[in-house]
C-alpha cells in the first residue's frame, strides 16, 4: 500500500514540480445486486483499499499520465477529444477530464502519477476509485469545487459517455461519500442515503476468487437492457412503472405472461433484492444477526438462478465459508462472472476463516485465492502533504 508521501516522492522523481495528492476508495456491496442501474437499492460500504493520484499542472493542454500498477505511460490532449483510447487503463481518468470539460468546469493540462491498491478485475470498483480519485485532482488542480454528490454522477456519466460501460451510480457515489466504520442505504433514484453503523466486532471479508469470465462486460450491458425491455411491457400495463423499483412482488406475479421467462426472472432479482436491502438494513440497526444469513443466501441464490451471474469459482467460495465458524452471512459480491464473495465474519474468527477458507479453495480449485480482511472507509479526500 503506497503512502502519501512515497507517492510524492515517486512523481517529483519522473515529473519534478510539487503536486496534489488525492486519494478515492474501491468499496464493496453488502447486499442490493444489479439494482442500481434499476433506480433500486444498494448497500455499499467503501474499504481501505485506495487509488491515489498526485497530480501538477502543466502550462498546456496535454495529460500526460504515468500508472505504477501497468509501468506505463500515456498521453492526451484535452484539444483533441477524440483521442481517447478506450481499451487502456487511461480511458478512466481521461474521460472524466473530458466529462468535467464538458460540464462547464475548463482544465488546465497535467501530469498525473497513478498508484493503486484497490485490487484490479475483482469487482471492487477500481475503475470508480481512479474516477473520482483523478476528478479530485483535476478539481483541486484548475482551481474548482464540485459537491460528492454531484463529482459522483460526473464520474458516472464519464464511465457511461466516454468508456461504453453502461454502469449505475453506486460505485462512483460510495467512493465519494464514504464514512468510516458505515455502510450505506443508498437509493439510487433520489441519492438520499442513511448511514448504517456496523459492528465493531465484525470484519467485512473479501474472497477474491482470481477468476474473471471473458463474457463479464458484454453480460453486464445485456442485463441492464433485459431489465429495460421487463420496464417497458409491464408500464403497459402499470402506469407510472419508470424502472422495475415501482413494481411489487405481487404485480409482477400478477402480469407474468406479458414477459419472456428470462425478462420474468430478471425482474424477479431485482424487486427481491431491492427488498433484502431494507430488511439488512434493519437487522444490523436492530441486532438481528441471525437474519443476516438467510438474507444473504438468498441473494446468491437469486444472484446465481434468476440473475444468472454467478460462476463455479463463486458458487464454491460461498459454500466454502458457510462451513466456517463465526461466519454470519456470504455471498456473491459485485457483477458477476467471477471477482469475489462478501462475508460478514466475526472479528476474532477473520484470521481462521482467512487461512481456512484460502486453503479450501486451492485444494478444490488449484487457485490461491486473495482474501482481504476490511472495515468500512472514508470516501475520497485531498491528502496534505507536508
């Protein structure tokens, strides 16, 4: 994990000049799948796992941008949009130059160093965390202020505008509005949230079961447009249906035959789901930790057969945790296809369910899995180097 001031030292080092060091975090989701795009209900908490950005201005327009994560450079020029690369790891932070470009917030060029620990491909948002790590840099650089909420939906539409990736919200908006030691309820139409304290005897812990499925992307934006095609035959028949979050259980039940069994089961997740967030919700507030469980699995399992975006690999992480002690929920986390589980695990069994579980999958799969033992973190910030 890099540190403010080594990263400081490392841009001085290719860069020279004295830069701004911003820092955005990856995050994980409780519970609440694949409903952010369906203005639902998510449940995301931001870990410690960070991109970090320093970042000087320069006296043109170029972005000239250096990863330590790839040990590759590259360059940009905000006078020639249409040079955005889109398969490399500089669309992300190029696209939200272009994005605040075009929201009325004018840049100066800059050299921006890029270091990250948030694991990459694992589901944990590392594209959001060098989103809005790279936006609090340009920002602070060119002399702008911008509001979280507001720099998360910028982020957003950069990800959807510029890099193709029809993502929702959640990502970009827990990596602003991150708090410690929370998770939040997040409604992904009003972007109201409630701040949900976890408890202190309970670690978030993250399996990354270092698979990810080449279909992931395609599969993603194929959801989202089955869940579009369900909204658009039930408000035939339900007026005022904008996204399948206005659709109860009972109604869609009611008007099945107007879909395809897939449209049916992809509407089916996302109702339920958005259910199961409020009821997690309420059973951390209210102490219920028995109820966590079932939640839980019962989101894998609609996760896994409804919203078909489950794996083997993920499939076999999650019965691999429900056999260890002090575990109170596991499932699925993220888009699917691969990248990792989300346990909620006793504070003193994490170590043990750690070393149990690693050791587990690699005997069944031949893979040694990454296993992180997280708390929730802040959200993006300006780090002062003295």
């Amino acid at each position: 994990m890099v540190t403010p001031h080594e990263l400081y030292a490392h841009f001085q080092s290719r860069f020279g000049g004295t830069p701004v060091i911003s820092r955005a975090p990856g995050r994980i989701n409780l519970i609440g799948e694949h409903t952010d795009y369906n203005q639902g209900f998510v449940f995301p908490a931001a870990i410690q796992f960070s991109c970090w950005v320093a970042a000087a201005k320069r006296n043109d327009r170029k972005l000239v941008l250096y990863s330590e994560n790839f040990s590759e450079s590259a360059e940009a020029d905000l006078d020639i949009p249409g040079m955005l690369n889109t398969v490399s790891w500089s669309a992300y932070p190029v696209s939200v130059a272009l994005a605040l470009e075009q929201a009325g917030y004018p840049l100066h060029g800059a050299n921006l160093y890029v270091s990250s620990d948030v694991p990459l491909g694992a589901g944990l948002s590392s594209s959001a965390a060098i989103e809005v790590s790279t936006a609090r840099a340009h920002l602070e650089i060119s002399g702008h202020s911008l509001d979280r909420r507001e720099l998360a939906l910028l982020c957003q539409r950069a990800e959807n505008d510029f890099v193709g990736a029809r993502c929702g919200i959640m990502d970009q908006f827990i990596s602003t509005q991150g708090i410690a030691g929370c998770a939040l309820v997040l409604d992904c139409r009003s972007l109201e949230f409630q701040a949900i304290h976890l408890p202190q005897d309970m670690h978030l812990v993250i399996c990354n079961t270092r698979v990810k499925h080449e279909n992931a992307s395609g599969e993603y934006n194929a959801r989202r447009s089955e869940c579009e095609t369900a909204v658009t035959q039930l408000a035939a028949v339900l007026p005022g249906v904008a996204s399948l979050r206005d659709v109860t259980i009972s109604q869609l039940e009611q008007h099945r035959s107007r879909l395809t069994d897939i449209g049916y089961r992809r509407a089916r997740h996302v109702i339920t789901e958005n259910a199961r967030v409020h009821k997690m919700a309420q059973a951390l507030q209210t102490g219920q930790r028995s109820d966590l469980a079932q939640l839980m699995v019962d989101s894998h399992r609609s996760l896994r057969d409804d919203y078909e975006v489950s794996c083997p690999e993920l499939d076999l992480m999650v019965e691999i945790a429900s056999r260890q002690r002090g575990l109170y929920g596991a499932r699925m986390t993220g888009g699917g296809f691969g990248g990792c589980t989300i346990n909620l695990v006793k504070s003193a069994d994490a170590p043990q369910f750690q070393r149990s579980v690693g050791a587990a999958y690699e005997r069944e799969t031949g893979l040694r899995p990454d296993i992180y033992i997280c708390t929730a973190s802040s959200g993006a910030e300006i780090i002062h180097v003295a």
